[in-house]
C-alpha cells in the first residue's frame, strides 16, 4: 500500500486515471516507500505525457493522413503467409490496408484465430474434436463416391477410420453412417439405402443419366460436420507468455459467432479479421478495438510498426462514431463530409458541385480542405487566432 502522502500527490497529478493506476502499480512493484523517490518518478511520467498531449488547435487529422499515407506508399501489393502457419494464405500489405479503411463486407481470405480452455488447449486430441466441430466436413473426405449407371444408383464407400477419427464420441460406426444417410435424405431428399456397414446407396426418383449427375454434384456440397464457411483448420502449438504450451487453431473462412458457441473455445481471446462480424457479435467498441489491432499488424508486418498508434486510433474513433462501421471513402466518411468542396476534392468532382448547385447548398469553409481549394488560411492552429488593431484611446473606451 502506498502512504497517503503519495496518494495525495499522485491523485493531484494530471495524469488520466490508467496512468495514475500504472504509477501506482509501478510503485508497489519497486517497494518505493521513499515520498520523495515516488514524487520523482510521478513528476517525470506527468511531464512526459504533457509533452506528448496534442496542442489546442493542432490539424491532428492532416497530421494522422500523412503519419499512415507515408509508411503505405512503401508497402508492397503483395498477399503474403500468416506468419507461422504455411498452410494458410491471409491478405497482408497494401491490399489489406485497403481492405480495413473501405471496410470491406467480407475480406478477401476469411481467417479465425481460436484459442481454446482448460483441457482442450493442452491436449492434441481433445483439440481436434474442437477442430472437427469447426471444420467443415464433405463426403469426399469421408471416403469415396462412384455412380452406377447400369442401376441409377449413386455408391458411397465410407472410410471407417476417417468416421472414428471425426466423430470420436460416437462409439460404433453404424450410428455414424446412419446420421449421414439422414443427412442425404433431408439435404438432397432422396431415400437412401445401407445394405452394407459403410455403404450408402440412393438415386433419384426417376432415373436419368442427368439426375445421377446432378445428385452427385449435389452430394459434394453437402456439409455433414462443422460449419458451412469454414473450409479447413490448422492445429499449431504455440508458447505463452509464462513458457507454457497450449494448442491453437487457424481457419480458412470465417464464422465468428458459430464458434464462440462451441465447447472449448475460448470466447475471451478468440478473434477474427472480419471487422463486420465483430461488431454483429461484440458490438461497435470490439469492433474499433479489431479495427486498431488489425492494422497495426498490418503495418508491423511489413515493418513499419513505428507508426504511433493514436494515429489509427483516430481512424477507429472516425470509421466507429456512427455507433456502425463506415468506411472511409466516397461512400462512408468523405461522402457524408458537410463541406461541397471538401467532398468535391475527394472524388467524382463534377457530380458534388452539380449537385451542390441543384440544391442550393452554402459552404461554410470551416475544414483544412476547402480553406486551401479557396485560397485562404485554414482555421487552425495560429489561423484560427484573429488579432485586431486599435488605438490606445479605444482600448481604454472598450
């Protein structure tokens, strides 16, 4: 516990209240129980944060443009391997820069991280049953399918180990082939036959060289196991923080609130790098928090994770303050810019000011953008100050 005196001190201080908790944190952990060590130390982290405040007035949006523009002209086009896991391709550079500020529906490559609890993170085998709940299963990965013509029958060869493997909690193979023929019925309403162990025939109602066809098409579609969007999981060991191992899971696609509902997963550090589908699940701040994170690894990645990070929290705070996502473009943040000319500036220039002209609209010129376009000072920083000059004798009189 730190002495009143400190208390006093620290709480007199200017600093935010997650400052004023890490002072307090770094003092206990130092057993500093000197008042005039801790005021020391209290005195150098107020003076650094007040230097590193922005000033009244600071063009704090222009300056947050060119810190994130700069570094992204170096970047390269290129789509790159998530870092460690070989198998799996996911956006990276310029591409995926680009794919965050327009907030884009869907990424191009959909990926999940899942992190799993207690025993399924430890253990290889309680892990993949977490994987198989998640991977989607086809019948081509349960065994084979030929058709015969002669009979009009569509034949499917369960592989008995493959069944085992994926469906681990069931233990005899019969209850397995019995709930993928119930599938089939349902999904490609057929009736089906086993008159084997792991041997699944059906065709269709009127035989037809083409309807054998079409069945079979349909069969491969057909998802038994797992969720529908996510086409493959990779399991990879990884260290922690304290030396401890546990097992995590990478995904090809994304089905985010699926997955936080499935046992052992761990919801808490589970995430995704589909912005829209965080904010449906978590809300708008998980969203911006997603929007952060995301592209500073973008830009770290690439090597340019000097960028400070309250530049793209600025763009996080801007792209969330509806309460949704928007993007910055012609169609998000800049479209909806009250200034003719500051949207005119952006793009399709001819269609603002036509528009602009039809209704009537009034400029007031308050923004970087259009003060420039229209030659005067912008109004901030000393802009913004408006000096007058008089005569003593009307000072006094004022």
């Amino acid at each position: 516990m730190v002495s009143d005196d400190i208390e006093t001190a620290v709480e007199g201080s200017e600093l935010p209240k997650r400052l004023k908790d890490e002072v307090y944190r770094v003092i206990d952990e130092k057993d500093i129980a000197d008042t005039e060590t801790a005021v020391r130390v209290l005195d150098r982290v107020e003076r650094r944060y007040l230097d590193t405040r922005v000033d009244p007035l600071d063009p704090v949006g222009t300056v947050s443009a060119q810190s994130i523009g700069e570094p992204g002209t170096q970047m390269t086009m290129n789509t790159f391997h998530y870092a460690g896991v070989a198998e799996i391709d996911v956006t990276q550079g310029l591409p995926r820069l680009i794919e965050l500020v327009d907030a884009r529906k869907t990424p191009d490559t959909p990926m999940m991280t899942v992190h799993l609890e207690d025993e399924y993170a430890e253990d290889r085998e309680k892990a993949h049953e977490v994987v198989w709940k998640i991977e989607a299963t086809r019948i081509l990965a349960l065994g084979d399918v030929s058709t015969n013509v002669a009979d009009m029958l569509v034949r499917i060869d369960l592989n008995e180990e493959t069944l085992e493997e994926r469906w681990p909690t069931v233990s005899h193979t019969e209850e397995v082939t019995q709930e993928i023929a119930e599938t089939i019925e349902s999904k490609l309403g057929v009736d089906t036959v086993t008159p084997e162990g792991t041997v699944i025939e059906f065709g269709p109602e009127e035989p037809s060289y083409r309807g054998l066809l079409q069945l079979v098409e349909e069969l491969r579609d057909v998802v038994f196991k797992g969720i529908d969007d996510v086409s493959r999981v990779v399991i990879r060991k990884e260290k922690l923080e304290d030396d401890r191992e546990e097992f995590v899971l990478y995904t090809e696609g994304s089905a985010f609130g699926k997955v936080l509902d499935i046992e052992g997963v761990d919801a808490s550090r589970t995430t995704c790098n589909n912005i829209h589908e965080i904010y449906r699940q978590l809300g708008v701040e998980a969203a911006r928090e997603a929007i952060i994170e995301e592209t500073m690894n973008t830009l770290e990645e690439q090597g340019l994770g000097d960028v400070n990070i309250r530049h793209l929290m600025l763009v996080a705070d801007i792209m969330t303050n509806p309460g949704t996502i928007e993007s910055i473009g012609r169609h998000g943040i800049s479209g909806d810019k009250d200034s003719v000319l500051a949207r005119a500036a952006f793009e399709v220039t001819v269609n603002h000011l036509l528009d602009a002209a039809i209704h009537g609209e009034v400029d007031d010129l308050n923004g970087v953008t259009e003060n420039v376009i229209v030659g005067k000072p912008i109004k901030l920083g000393t802009g913004d100050v408006t000096l007058r000059m008089g005569s003593r004798r009307e000072e006094s009189a004022d």
